[in-house]
C-alpha cells in the first residue's frame, strides 16, 4: 500500500502565523480578533501607516513579518490589553503616538511571534530564530518598503478585523519551500504551566511528559523527586 507524502507549503505555514496571530490577540485582549479567508498576493513587504511593525526570522527557513495597524486598531488593542492587565481607563493613552502604545504593541508582536515559532518547532519540526520586533509610527505620506535577500521570495498581505470592526494588515514573505512530511510522529502536546501546577499540588505526582519525535534520548539518570518532574514538564 502507497503512503501519499504529505506536504506543507510557504502559505500553509502563512496560515499558522495567522491563527497565531488572532489566538495571541483574541487571548490577550478578552477580544475577538479574527483574520481574512482570502490572501492577497503581493510583490514587496512595505511598513504603512498609522503603526507599522515588523521582524526578520531565519534558520529553517528564512522571512519576514511586517503588521500594519490602523490607528483605531491599535488604540483599541493597546487599551484592551491594558484594560485586562488591570490598569484603570483614566490612566491609559488616547494617541497611537504615544510610546506606552508602540511599547505595548511591541510586545504583543513578540509574543505572536514566540507563538509562531513554538508551532513551527513542534509541527514542522524545524527550528526559526527571530529579531527583535521594531515598531514605527508613519505618516499617511510614508510608505517604507523592507527588503529581504530570501530565495525565490513568496510574499502574501492578510487583512484582521478586531471586535470593534477595525482593520489592520499582516504582510508575510518567506523563501519558497515545502516541508515534505515522510513519516507519521506525534506532535508534542501543548500545556498549560497553571494546569500543571494545580495537578502537581493536588495529586502530589507528576506524570512524565512524552519526549518529542525529534529530540535525542535522553542518557542521565531518572529522576524522581515530583519538584524536578515538574520543571521537566515545563522544559526547565
């Protein structure tokens, strides 16, 4: 019997960027942020106005992401976020120029793309490292395009829509590439730290975590104090 090899390409690994993006947003926010069924295919990645932000990855394979928010859109991120963080609404900013705001939306841009390259890591089973985000306030008569030296360059725009009907844009480029997928392993399972910690306290036991397809045995000795199980299960 023949096994169909199956295969992942640039704009399957654009669509796990998307759902990073609106699950990170989404969670952070207490909001629904949700991204377009239809890609646009474009020719070069550029910075726009109100407040563009983007990071340059490499490794496994090399791009570059670029997310362009209105000033709406980012006014109603940022104090969404703050909001949930529990910061009083009087002390929050009114300006998609104010620093707290390009900070804010920053971090939440490292924290879309440390989600992305976990998925990465686990599914495609390859490892991308990225650059520190950078954030730019624009003006409506400022465009700046970003070149990248990627090889047969494939670059997609996707529009988001936040709770409130706002728009903001992801731009993705990425070296043209598939990841051929030959033989059956199991992903490794995402958890929860608190889930984790709330199961070691009441039982009192860990059970081990499953060792990822990839990773090489492990040759020390077994350990079998609950605390040291415990930091196993959460990679530290």
């Amino acid at each position: 019997m023949t096994t169909t090899s199956q295969v992942i390409t640039s704009d399957d690994i654009l669509l796990k960027l998307c759902n990073s993006v609106s699950h990170v947003l989404s969670s952070t926010t207490a909001s629904q942020v949700t991204h377009a069924a239809m890609v646009q295919r474009i020719t070069r990645t550029c910075l726009k106005p109100d407040l563009g932000c983007f990071s340059i990855f490499d490794g496994g394979f090399s791009g570059l992401v670029v997310i362009n928010f209105s000033a709406p859109a980012a006014i109603e991120i940022y104090r969404s976020y703050m909001q949930q963080m529990g910061m009083p609404e009087s002390e929050l900013a009114f300006s998609h120029t104010s620093d707290e705001v390009g900070d804010i939306m920053g971090e939440l841009m490292n924290q879309i793309l440390g989600d992305f390259i976990n998925k990465v890591n686990k599914q495609l089973q390859t490892s991308i490292n990225q650059s520190q985000p950078k954030m730019l306030t624009i003006n409506k008569e400022l465009t700046i395009s970003i070149d990248t030296n990627l090889d047969e360059a494939v670059a997609r725009r996707v529009s988001f829509r936040t709770q409130n009907n706002h728009i903001f844009y992801l731009e993705f480029a990425m070296d043209k590439t598939e990841f051929i997928k030959l033989d059956e392993f199991d992903a490794e399972d995402d958890f929860d730290p608190d889930d984790l910690l709330a199961e070691h306290g009441v039982n009192g036991t860990a059970k081990g975590s499953k060792q990822a397809s990839w990773s090489k045995p492990t040759t020390g000795p077994v350990v079998t104090d609950d605390a040291d199980d415990l930091l196993n299960e959460l990679g530290l």
